[in-house]
C-alpha cells in the first residue's frame, strides 16, 4: 500500500476467542515507510448480525467501510477509538503527519454482555465480531486493516430441561405400485438424550418394521442444523437445511421383515442452539434418520429435534476423581475443552472492496467453538 510497509491487527497472547464479558486488548500494529498525512489512527469494534438479501453481495458491506444501514439488521455494539491524532469528529485546524516509522497502538474494549455467539451461515447471513484499524485520512480513501474474533455464548445443558430427556419419533407410510398397496412401513428412532456438546456422541437406536414387498436398502442417520431468518424486507423465512456430520449408515430391511438400527453420530464444532441474544437469526439441530427403499419410492423419515451446548452434563461425567477410589463404574472423566474451527467460514480478501487501500490481518476466518476431544477419553 505504498507508504506502509504493514498494517495489522494483533491480540494480547494471540488471543482471537473470547466470552461475553471480557476484555479484547491487543496492539494495531503500523510500518509506515513513509509520512502520512491523516486526521488520525483509530481501531473500530464492531459486532453485529448480516442477514443475506436478495442481490446484494454478501461480505461487501461488512467489510468495506460502513455497513449499509438496511443490510444490517441488529448492532451488538460499535466503538472506535482514537490512538493517535485528532478526535473521530475533529475537523478543526491542521491535519497531521504520521511520520515514517514503526508503530505499535496498544488497545482494549470491553465486551458487554448477551452477546450472540459467533455464526458464519452460507445461505442466511451471519453474527460477526471485527476488530478493525483505520488510518483516517483526509480527501482519501482511509487505510485499513480488518480481523474477525470468535465471541461465544456458553449455553449450559444443566440449565435445559430437555437435554437429559431422549428424543423420539416415529413416521409410517406405505407404497404404492400401480394399482397395489402394501402393507405399511414403520420407522421409529430415539436418542440416548436431548441435549449434546461437541465432540460428544449421539447414540440413535430404533426399529424399522417393512410390511411391504420392497426391501429397504439401508438406514441413515445424520446432523442437520435448521436456520430461520428475518430477511429483507423483514419478513420470516426459512432456508435450506445444511447437513453438518458425515451420514452414518445402517442395515436395511427385507421385504416382509422388521430390523433394529444403532447409529453413532460424531457432532461436530458448532454454534449453539437457539443463538441466544440473536433475534433475526434462529438455529435448531435435528437428527435426520432415514429408511431408504430400493426403486423409485421416496424415503421415509423421522426428525429427533437436540440441544447443541457449550456446556456438558454434569450428571454424565466426573470431575477429577481419584483414581485409587474411583469404582469400576464411575463416570468417565471430562476432556478438557479445546476451540476447534468450524467448517463454515470466509475468504476475506476475496471480498474487500477497494483492496488496494486494505492490508490483511487475516486471510480467512471461520468461528471457533468449544470442542470436546474425547479421542483420549473414552466415551461410554
């Protein structure tokens, strides 16, 4: 960018994760190879919820100055900071130089609380938290440089009614084949519980009973997040479902025969159900199970509706036991949580307008959830 060598955003311990509450301090980093005349250096934090809209580009705006004001349908918070020249305002008198030479701007804010967990959705929108230094200057396109945190919303399943409770249902239908009908095909499914974190495991058992003359070829079982918008013009909509696990597979069925299933969903990091504090953006989770028929029948299904959380169970796992006193029966220890990407996420630079005036903190973000590993501890 000509006269600045780097422009960037960094955090106090390459810290990039935080919860409600905290406080995000790091340094807005400046190699300035050159005098820059400027009104002055300012960082903005700017957390907020996009919700897609018709035509209009998706990043753009979030990324480009300031965001549309009809793009932009709630505001968590939005505060820039002044930490070098004059006020944000202050059109009074000369305007500065920014002299060539190495520069590192110390900065802090403190995040408030009910703040909605970060979410990166490909067809609905998003909640974005930035972090982003601005050299102002006058009759110019400012410069600029842009980093997005993860904030997250700790979702206890001990404060969730359902979470302990399994989730079942069941779903019939029969088949048709020119002028014959077949005796009825049943589908039921449940749970080992509601509510799950990730990295945890749902256990999905059931029974498919095929009283037709077609075999079922197999059974499915995946995640599939559930995401409801208030779009623009602000009306409620509804989005295609994302699938968000591997599909796990199971026996099928003979005609005239009946068959139990038991499948293993690993979850995957992502955001929280509900997206408290968010209120143009809704996410729930289902297990979709499936019997899937041989020809051109359509499949018969049934939703499990879950909890995703940040928290766990209590009553599932022990603390810190002592082993020497621990029964053969005892809870199995809790991994400690680690923050793991989720696989929805952002190229940014591809989506900066005026990318000349724009040096990268960050080339590609995607939001970090608590994660659960249980590869070095076994789950029952």
């Amino acid at each position: 960018m000509g006269k600045l060598k780097s422009f960037v955003v960094t955090f106090d311990n390459n810290k990039d994760v935080y919860q409600a509450g905290e406080i995000v301090s790091g340094k807005l980093i400046a190699d300035v190879t050159e005098g820059i005349k400027a009104r002055g250096v300012r960082v903005r934090f700017h957390g907020f919820a996009w919700i897609h809209s018709g035509d209009h580009p998706q990043y753009e705006h979030a990324m480009h100055a300031e965001p549309l004001s009809f793009a932009v349908p709630e505001t968590y918070f939005d505060e820039t900071i002044t930490v070098w020249g004059k006020e944000l305002g202050d059109r009074d008198g000369e305007n500065p130089t920014l002299p060539a030479g190495y520069y590192e701007f110390p900065f802090r804010h403190q995040l408030g609380t009910g703040l909605p967990s970060s979410f990166e959705g490909s067809r609905v929108g998003y909640v974005r938290y930035s972090v982003k230094g601005i050299i102002d200057r006058p009759w110019k396109l400012d410069l600029t440089t842009y980093y997005i945190i993860t904030v997250l919303d700790m979702l206890d399943l001990n404060q969730e009614p359902r979470a302990t409770m399994p989730s079942g249902s069941q779903n019939s239908k029969t088949l048709c084949c020119l002028c014959c009908t077949s005796g009825p095909i049943e589908l039921q499914a449940q749970t080992d519980r509601g509510g799950y974190c990730p990295g945890e495991r749902i256990v999905v058992k059931g029974s498919v009973e095929n009283n037709s003359n077609t075999r079922i070829t197999k059974t499915t079982a995946k995640i599939v997040q559930m995401v409801t918008s208030t779009g623009f013009p602000p009306t409620d909509g509804s989005v295609p479902s994302d699938t968000l696990s591997s599909t796990v597979e199971g026996p099928g069925c003979s005609a005239r025969l009946s068959e139990n299933i038991e499948l293993v969903l690993p979850i995957p990091a992502l955001p929280p159900s509900g997206l408290r504090y968010c209120n143009v953006i809704d996410i729930k989770y289902v297990v979709l199970v499936t019997a899937h028929f041989q020809g051109p029948h359509r499949n018969l299904e049934v939703e499990l509706p879950i909890i995703i959380g940040s928290v766990p169970l209590k009553t599932l796992y022990s603390g810190h036991p002592n082993p020497a006193y621990a029964p053969a029966t005892a809870p199995p220890l809790l991994p400690p949580p680690t923050y793991v990407e989720a696989e929805a996420g952002v190229d940014i630079v591809d989506n900066i307008v005026n990318r000349d005036k724009y040096t990268p903190s960050q080339l590609y973000y995607a939001p970090k959830y608590m994660y659960y590993d249980w590869s070095q501890h076994p789950q029952q």
